[in-house]
C-alpha cells in the first residue's frame, strides 16, 4: 500500500486558478462604459446596496466621449445651469491620463432596483460642449447580500435607514380622537 502523498497537487483540498482565468476575473470586475448618444456616456456600475454612499473612481476611455474632449487640456465642471442631482455629485476632474479622463463622483444608491442618476458636465473653455453622464446601478434591498463592488468603486457610508426597526413609535392610536370618541 501506497503512503499519502503531502504535495499540494495531490490534496483534494487545494484550489488553483490558471492564471488567465484570473485575469479575466479581474477583467470583468470592471466599470463598464457605452456611448448612449451624442453627447452622452452610460456607465454601468454593477451592483451596489441600499442606502449607502459610494465614491466613483471613473476613467472615462476617450473612445466614448464627445468629440471637444479629444484635446489634451481640457477641464470639465458639473454644468451649473441644470439643476443639481442631490444623489450624485460631481467631486474631481483629475484630467486626460493615456486614453482617458479620471473622474470622481459621489453616488447614493436611494432606491432598490434598477437606479439610473444623470449628471451634467460641461468644458470649462466652452460651455456649449456638454457631457451627460447617465450612472446606472442594479441596487439590492435591505437584508439581499452585499455586493463584490467593481474596480473604481469605493463604499464610504452607510445612511440611517428611516425604517429601522429599532424605532420606538408605537403608531397612531384612536386615544384622544374626537372622531373615535362617540363610538
């Protein structure tokens, strides 16, 4: 009878990954980005959770964007003649770095499901020449897992849940209503 073998090849208990198959994990685990008109940008974040506040770390590749940002020193600012969006804010332009621009925006998921925020930017030089950014995230509910968040996206808080049930209200009651009273 043969003696059990100690080499790692031979423990059932082991796994390794092939090295391509993990960059592709890798890969995969990026923001996505899709040109969705003229001037517009669709950035799929992936999944994120209720109530939580995210820091985006964008690299908008050039491919996509409008033709007035192929220039190498161009500034984008949030557009301030639209109305801001309370859920997403525009936090830093960091400028063009080998094929693409870095961005940073704060997001809030503040919705379950399908949550879609636009944000405006405009060139600081020109501010005919728009960007709309359309950041789109699938958000699970309170209590539905915690997401691998992808590359780039960075959790940095959690809000106060109105519907906690750690709440102390005990909920209207009929004393005291002049209505219920005669009855």
């Amino acid at each position: 009878m043969s003696s059990p073998s100690t080499s790692s090849e031979h423990c059932p208990h082991h796994v390794h990954f092939d090295g391509s198959i993990k960059e592709n994990l890798e890969a995969d685990n990026s923001i996505g980005y899709q040109k969705s008109g003229e001037d517009a940008v669709t950035v799929h974040l992936g999944f994120l959770q209720i109530n939580h506040r995210y820091l985006l770390e964008l690299q908008l590749p050039t491919n996509v964007l409008p033709a007035f940002l192929s220039g190498e020193r161009i500034t984008i600012a949030r557009d301030e003649r639209t109305i801001p969006n309370v859920n997403c804010k525009f936090i830093e332009f960091s400028g063009k770095m080998k094929g693409h621009f870095d961005l940073k925006i704060e997001f809030m998921a503040h919705k379950e499901k399908l949550l879609r925020e636009e944000l405006h930017l405009v060139n600081v030089q020109n501010t005919d020449e728009k960007l709309k950014l359309v950041l789109s995230a699938r958000v699970l509910g309170r209590g539905k897992g915690t997401p691998m968040l992808r590359n780039g996206v960075h959790c940095v808080g959690i809000e106060a849940d109105e519907e906690s049930e750690a709440s102390d209200w005990q909920g209207f009651s009929s004393q005291g209503d002049p209505e219920k009273e005669g009855d």
